[in-house]
C-alpha cells in the first residue's frame, strides 16, 4: 500500500468516525430519566449464605 493509498484509508476512516454536526451526542449518551431495569434473578428474597466446607477458599 503505498502512502497515498493510506493517507486516503486514514481520510474515509476520519470521515466515518467524525460526530454529525448539530447533533446533540451526549443526550444520547446519557439518559438521566431512566430507571435501571430489574436483574433477570430478583426475586425479592435476600440470597442464603452458604459456608465452604473445611479447607475450601473462593476468589474473584
């Protein structure tokens, strides 16, 4: 690819990504009047704890 060629992928690629002027970027980004939704497992019972047996450990 020769420097040209690039320089004409950089220029399609800047085109593409560029914001659309008068367009209002952050509103769309970020939604103040949302609730957040319910996670798929709320039950609306607090989950038990359960204990490791003996010699057992858990990590993230």
């Amino acid at each position: 690819m020769s420097e040209a060629e690039f320089e004409r992928l950089l220029d399609a690629v800047r085109t593409a990504i560029e914001p659309i002027p008068g367009e209002d970027v952050m509103s769309r980004l970020m939604p103040f009047n949302r609730t957040p939704p319910r996670p798929a497992n709320d039950n609306d019972l607090a989950w038990p704890l359960f204990a490791f047996p003996a010699g057992w450990n858990a990590a993230c």
